[in-house]
C-alpha cells in the first residue's frame, strides 16, 4: 500500500533581517511622502511634515545600521559619526578649521555651540553615502584598497551632496552665515574642504575597524541596500521641490539682492548630475548580476572565506 504524497510549499525561510528590511521601506515611505507634503503645503502642516522626516530619516539609519551591523558596529559607527561631525564641527567654529569661520542659527540645543541637528545630520548622511559607496565601489580582492578606496568614494558622495544644499541653508533657510563668503552663491571653497576632510577622516576611521562587526549577508541585502539610493533620490527631489515655493522672494548675498529661485535653480540642476549619478551607478550596481552575486553579498562571501 503507497503513501500517500502530500504537494505543499517548501517553507523558505526568513531572513535574520527580514524584520528590520520591512521597517526601513516603510520609514522610505513616511520620509518620502512627509517630503512632498512639506513641499506642498505651507504653515503649522509644513513644519510638522518635516519634522516627520526628519524623524523618519533618524529611525531609519538606526534600523538599517543594525541591519548590516551588529550592535558593537553600529555603536561603532554613531561614535565615529558624532566624534568627527562635533568635533571637526566646534573646531571650525573656534579656530576656522577645516570648514573656515561661520556661524549656527538652527534652534534647539547645542554642544560646544554645535546644534544637535547639525551633528544629526552629520550622522544620517554619513551613513546613507557610507553604504551607497560600498555598493558602488563592491568586492575588490585587494581589502587593503578596499580600505582606501570606500571612504574617499563615500567622501566625495557626501561632500556632493553639501555642494547642492548648503547655498540653500545659508541663503534660503538662514541656517548659518559665513565670516567670509564667497563664489557665485556664496559659500566659501573653505567650507567644500572641510566637508571633503570630515568626510575623509570620518570613513577612513570607519572602514579600518568596521569589518569585525559585519553581519552574514542575509537573502534581503540587495532590498535592504536599495534603500539608500531610494533616499539620496528623495533628497535630491526635495530640492527640486523647492522650486515650488520660492516664489518672487529675494535674499541678500555679500550685498546683492539674490531670487530664491535662483538659488533653488542652481541646486536643482547640480542635484541631477551630482546626486542624480551616484543613484544611477548605484543601482546598476546592485542589478547588474543576481541576487547571490550582489556586491555586498560577494564582499561578505569573500569575507568568510577569508
């Protein structure tokens, strides 16, 4: 007499973090939708728009550091992020080194006359540029060049990103003023050098300890690495957003009258080239080849074996 055959489903089973992946697309969500609200909306609805997202994007990188760390790393990497970004930060405001003198006018409180925010800031975009270039940059065999090369990609991503927004915290949001400024919109080549050395020294100090503390590539890397690009799109789209609201608004830079329009112009355009590309290249990168294949999941592979 035969058995009888039951024909079911294998039961896959779900990733280590899986959990945390499902939280951070829908932080993605909340982030993007408050984005878009905060950009058509005005008043008390506008504010508490971007307070959500502001929010949003802080949960999120906490989630997704524990999503490719664990605990000791992502420990590792919020204390690297907010030594380097307040200390480098102070520094400047003290001395005018590295960013050259200026001065914080966001409110909230502070540290050695550094906003909180700023250093907040400073830790979000670290992260989401840290990750972007890991995916750009993938497996190389050499770790030593690995080492060397991930941070000064990381760098030039994040100091991107601060060519394309701060004319617009200076000079649109009144966020901080400089001592000295300078060029066509009035932020200091000073200012580019010291995100480019925070950035350099904040990575490089990251990428000599941060290997020890990496989790084993689990089936939602590739979704879980997506994410970023999904942001760094959505931050570049909140500057071209702005263009919605600038309306006939004049500012003043080094004593000529400025439209806002202009000022949000100028840093839409530069968002497709600087922002718009690493996007692009990111997402290539992640697609290019199978799941299995991944430039994450290969560095983890190669990484055991080792």
């Amino acid at each position: 007499m035969s058995t009888p055959v039951t024909s079911t489903s294998p039961t896959i089973p779900r990733a280590p973090g899986a959990p945390l992946v499902v939280a951070g697309w829908c932080l993605v969500a909340i982030y993007i939708a408050a984005t878009v609200t905060t950009a058509l909306s005005t008043g008390s609805v506008s504010a508490a728009a971007e307070a959500i997202s502001g929010a949003a994007l802080a949960v999120f990188v906490v989630l997704h550091t524990l999503t490719f760390y664990k605990p000791a790393g992502a420990a590792a990497y919020f204390a690297t992020a907010v030594t380097m970004g307040l200390g480098l930060e102070a520094c400047s405001i003290a001395t005018g080194f590295p960013f050259g003198f200026y001065v914080h006018y966001a409110e909230g409180p502070r540290a050695f006359d550094v906003p909180v925010v700023v250093v907040a800031a400073w830790v979000i975009l670290a992260w989401l540029a840290w990750i972007l270039a890991r995916v750009i940059v993938g497996e190389i065999h050499n770790r030593r060049l690995s080492v060397v090369v991930t941070p000064v990609v990381a760098t030039l991503i994040v100091g991107g990103y601060d060519l394309v927004i701060d004319p617009i915290g200076a000079y649109v949001r009144h966020m901080f003023a400089y001592r000295s400024p300078s060029g066509v919109l009035g932020v200091p080549l000073s200012n580019y050098i010291g995100w480019l050395i925070t950035g350099w020294v904040l990575f490089q100090t990251f990428a000599l300890i941060e290997r020890r503390w990496r989790r084993e590539a689990a089936t939602s890397t590739r979704s879980a690495l997506l994410m970023p690009s999904i942001i760094w799109f959505a931050l570049g789209l909140q500057v071209n957003l702005g263009l919605l609201r600038a309306g006939d608004a004049t500012t003043t830079i080094r004593g000529m009258p400025v439209a806002l329009a202009d000022i949000y112009e100028t840093s839409a355009e530069m968002t497709w080239f600087m922002m718009g590309l690493v996007v692009v290249i990111s997402v290539i990168r992640l697609y290019q080849g199978t799941p299995t294949t991944s430039p994450e999941i290969a560095d983890s592979s190669a990484h055991r074996a080792g």
